[in-house]
C-alpha cells in the first residue's frame, strides 16, 4: 500500500488514466470517475480527514480557504503541470472532501466532440443567444470551450468570458479575449455581463445562467448586437425555454418570451453516455435551431410543439435527442440498454425499431434524460 506525498500525486494519476474526476472523501480511498464508472484506489488506502485536509490546503488559493470556512464550501480552479482542475471542496459529517474535475489544457475540436458541422455556421452571426444545456457533467464547458476556439481562430473579434471559475485558458489568435472569473475579476454574472458592454465585445460567454437578473442581462446583451453564449442545467429546447421563463415573474413572462422568441438563435442539449464500441465516452446532442415558427411557438406559449418542429426541420441542421440516440444505437456506438435509458420516448423508439421496450425502461415511463 503507497500513501500519497501530494496532491499533484492524485492528479497525475488522474490525467494519465484519463479520468474525468477524482473524489477525495474522508474515510474512503481516493476515487477517480473513469468513463463514467467509478474506480477506487485501493493502494492508497483509506484517507483520513487529516489527509483530505492536507490535500485540500495544497491547492486551494487563500480566498478559497477563507470561504471553505465561512460558507462550508468553496469553488476554484487549480492550475497542475499536465492538466487544470476545478476544484469543488465542501464539509460532509464534519470533515472536508474535494472532488477534482479534469480540465485538459488541449482544447477539443468540432469533429473529437461530435458537434455537427453545421453547427459551425451559428459561429459567424453577429448577434443573438446561443445556449448549451445538459444535467451536471454532461460536457457543456467542453462544447462552450471549442466554440469560442473556433471564434477565437477564425474571426477577428472581442471575446469576453465571465466564468465560475475559469476552466479552459484561451490565447489570443485572431481575436482579443478576456476571461473574467466571478469573485476575483468581476462581482457576479450579472454585473459582468452589464459591465462588458462598455468593453467593445463581439462575443459574449456567461458560465450560467443561474438567476434572474443572469439571464436578463443575457437576453439585453444578445438584443443589443452581441453573440451571447451561456449554459442552462435543463435537457430539451422545451424545457429550456421553460425553465428561463419560470424564472421570471408572472407579470414579465410574456415579456421574456417575446425576448426570447427574437433573440435565441439555438439550444443545444447533450448528454454524455459510456461507448459500447471501445473505452470512452459520447456526447449525445438535439438541436434546435430558432426558426420563425419556433420563435412564435415560443412566443404563443407552444412549446410543447417545439419537438415536432425539429423533428420536421432536419434540413435545416435540427436534431431530436431520440433521433440522435438511434443514430448512435444503429452505429454500434452505445448499447441499446444505453439508449433507452435516456431516451424522452423510449416507447416510440422501440416502435419504430419494432422492438420490445426493456422493463426498466416500461417501469419509468418517459426518462429525464439525465445521466
């Protein structure tokens, strides 16, 4: 049995296992989460809270400690010699645990994340907002990350990230890009995203809309002639479009949707699933593109037809979740149980594959979609 002699130890394992997280829990042997399964390391035995503390206080900044304390919690990113981390570090039964989420400092490209390629067109508008959705962990900062590359390499632009931490570092190539971290660059979102119009951006990225006054200055700022991008924890254009709305007070929704209904351009929802064809994992992807009648159904409080018209605009580059889950079944991608534990129908993909729907599935009816 080895101990560990630092924290870089854990880490170097974890990048060259290519996991995507390590756990490090009081009492239990440190955890990495490997193509989504978990895998312990027994050979360094069980952590005491003495170690998770040591661990803890050898990367976090002093802000970090300060907050640990003060709020039992702390957020922050941790720069390490192969790779960069966001580091979660919180109490549980009186003691601390961390868990690491992998950042590689390689940015992805287009085809390694699966994107489509006419996805890449949305890159070159001049305005509007573009949202990434999926549950925790489902890749979103990946996929924001190798858009803002492409815009990065390809045009000439301002780009202004505000984040919570700061994950991917971008150089500058073709444009100018300045990337604020909430609480040490800028106050919150809100104000970074108020505060950025007086900077000259081109491009705007909010890490997540996560509050009212959040997405409003996203919805200005893409009214106002800048290409915003930002995250919503919620599966489906429906249900994104929904969640935004629900945010708001009664008397201002219909005002929000007529917002959104001349502003969104796209959603994006993915969801990251284990590959049957060899080790690793696959992002799963449906794709709405705001298309006039999109934008009245949304704005005539429709959106549960907005499944429909995506359905109907494939031409146009749009993609339903189910459709793309069969797409990857049928290509030996993931496995059929994989498929129809995810899926939002998993009845109407058994019927047209003429297939018996497997007992979990009949059991939860319709899924979440989550992970």
């Amino acid at each position: 049995m080895r101990k560990y002699s630092s924290a870089n130890d854990l880490l170097d394992i974890c990048v060259d296992r290519g996991a995507s997280d390590i756990h490090v829990v009081p009492n239990e042997p440190p955890t990495l989460r490997l193509h989504g399964g978990l895998t312990r390391l027994d050979e360094f035995g069980e952590l005491s809270p003495q170690d998770t503390e040591r661990l803890f206080r050898e990367v976090a900044p002093t802000k970090a400690l300060h907050e640990l304390e003060r709020q039992r919690t702390a957020d922050f990113g941790y720069t390490h010699q192969q790779a960069r981390f966001r580091v979660a570090a919180y109490y549980e039964k009186g003691a601390i645990a961390i868990n690491f989420r992998l950042i590689p400092y390689q940015l992805r490209a287009f085809d390694d994340i699966g994107l489509p390629e006419h996805v890449r067109k949305l890159l070159w508008l001049p305005r509007g907002l573009i949202l990434v959705t999926g549950p925790t962990g489902s890749g979103k900062t990946t996929t924001l990350a190798t858009m803002i590359d492409y815009i990065n390499t390809h045009r000439e632009t301002h780009i202004i990230t505000i984040e919570d931490p700061i994950e991917y570092f971008h150089t500058p190539k073709k444009s100018v890009i300045s990337q604020r971290e909430v609480g040490v660059d800028v106050p919150s979102f809100d104000e970074g995203v108020v505060r950025s119009l007086r900077m000259d951006p081109d491009v705007i990225l909010v890490g997540e809309m996560r509050d009212l006054k959040t997405i409003q200055a996203a919805i200005t700022a893409a009214e106002t002639g800048h290409l915003v991008f930002s995250t919503v924890h919620t599966t489906g254009a429906a249900r994104t479009v929904e969640r935004i709305v629900d945010v708001f007070p009664t008397d201002q929704q219909e005002q929000i949707r007529l917002q959104l209904s001349t502003n969104l351009v796209a959603v994006i929802s993915q969801l990251l699933l284990p590959r049957a064809d060899r080790p690793g994992r696959v992002a799963a992807f449906e794709i709405m593109l705001c298309t006039p009648a999109i934008g009245h159904m949304i704005r005539d409080r429709k959106t549960n037809s907005i499944v429909s018209a995506i359905q109907t605009g494939q031409q146009l580059g749009m993609i339903t979740l189910d459709h793309h889950l069969e797409f990857l079944y049928k290509h030996k991608v993931i496995s059929r149980e994989e498929m129809y534990r995810v899926a939002q129908n998993p009845e109407e993909i058994a019927n047209k594959l003429g297939e018996t729907l497997p007992e979990t599935s009949v059991s939860r009816g319709v899924t979440s979609g989550s992970p």
